[in-house]
C-alpha cells in the first residue's frame, strides 16, 4: 500500500475517529491490488472474508437470479463495500466486479471485527454508516415502487445534476444499461423512456446529458426530500452523483 493512500482511508467517515493505534493495526493486515475492468472480486454468498476499499477506478455491486443480473450500487472513490456481511460475519448478499481498471485495499474482516469490539468511536462510526445506507436503500426502495420509468428517469437525473453543483450539462459515467438495471428497468424501456423525455425538459445525446428545461423535469419528477435525499455516503452511487 503506498503511504499517499493511508490519510485517505483514515479521512474516510468510518475511520475518522478510531484510535490511531487501532487504525494502523487494520492496514497493516491489509493490503492493495490493482485488478483489471470486469475483474470479479466478489460473489454473492461467498464468506465475508475482507472489507473493500476502493482507491482508483469502479466497482460495480450486483446480484444474480438464475439468467437475471441487477444493478444495486457503484463504488467509486473512496468508498468501502460490504460492511455488513464483514461485521455480521454473515455471506455477502451481492457480488462485485470492476467496471475500469481499479485499485482497493483489502482488510482482512476479522481484523475487522475485533477492532469493532474494543474501540467505541469505531463501532459508533460503523453503526452510523449502515443506518446511513440503510436509510439510503429504503430511499431508492420508495422510488422504484412509487414512481413510474419516467418519473424515476427525470429524478435520477435532476439528482445528478444537483450532485454537481446544479449543472444542467453533464456526462453520464457509466454504461446506460447499468443506470437502467439500477432504476429497475430493461435496457429497452429505458432507450423508449429517454425518447420520451425531450418534451419534459431534457435532451440526451450518446452519454451527454442536457438539461433544457429544468423546471419542466422537475414537474414530472416531483421531487421529495424522503426520497430523494439529502443522505449521501460518501464513494457511493449517491455521493459525487448517482451510478457515478
């Protein structure tokens, strides 16, 4: 690991406020590994063996049904994935693979859990970050069930654009098939759904997104705080933007 990415790690909310002591116990039990895009690093069901923290590039969360993959989170920098299943000690629920070119670090879960155990301030901070994506889930939960494609399109969308200091031009970083498995359509759906959008406001040409009448998409969106935001964590899909 190179000593450039330790402040970092430890300016990351789940380690901020943990013992110095106990901070350099984790990364020296970790180490970094740079892998190449669609690497897998994880499966859904393995052992939670390590917490991911990803340094460099994207890794894409996703679950698998039989022929069926669902997009269900991208991590950017610098985010960590799947703290639950390494504090429960419990099978990841979903599986991981790099979307580019990534570099993590992996640290070992438990290391992990022993750390959870002694030092308060950490146990606390990690309590906080699963209520923060839990907070974040049952939002994006409500807007698959509540909201029709087009209105789900349109808010995923002004929420991009309000990620990035309200630009109403901006280009979409990942593949539009992720972006719709994410907002729980088909590929298909979404290309005829996009086609739609033009009348409400916004324009999207290749992966360049804009925004012509922000007030118009607005109206169909019908943004809501409790659902929309403002909770973000930070490497998420929800922080920098949605799904990058």
């Amino acid at each position: 690991m190179r000593p450039e990415d330790l402040p970092e790690i430890r300016h990351l909310p789940l380690f901020r406020d943990m013992l110095q002591s106990n901070f350099e116990q984790l990364m020296q039990a970790a180490y970094a590994q740079t892998f190449p895009a669609g690497a897998e690093l994880i499966r859904q069901g393995d052992p939670a063996d390590y917490l991911h923290i990803v340094l460099d590039g994207a890794v894409e969360l996703y679950s698998h049904w039989g022929t069926q993959d669902c997009t269900m989170e991208v991590v950017r920098p610098v985010g960590t994935f799947i703290l639950a299943a390494c504090i429960k000690d419990v099978p990841y629920l979903m599986s991981a693979r790099t979307l580019e070119k990534s570099r993590l670090v992996l640290v070992p879960a438990s290391d992990l859990r022993a750390v959870f155990r002694r030092d308060p301030e950490f146990a606390v901070s990690s309590i906080t970050e699963l209520a923060t994506h839990f907070r974040i889930m049952v939002r994006h939960a409500k807007g698959l069930k509540l909201r029709n494609s087009r209105e789900r399109i349109a808010a995923y969308l002004l929420n991009l654009s309000r990620q990035q200091g309200g630009a109403v031009q901006f280009p979409l970083q990942v593949e539009k098939k992720l972006i719709a498995s994410y907002l729980g359509m088909t590929p298909e759906n979404f290309s005829r759904a996009l086609k739609t959008l033009d009348a409400d406001g916004v324009r999207i040409t290749g992966t360049t997104v804009l925004i012509h009448d922000p007030e118009r998409l607005a109206t169909l969106a019908r943004l809501d705080p409790l659902i929309d935001g403002p909770e973000a964590r930070p490497g998420s899909i929800e922080a920098a933007s949605p799904l990058g």
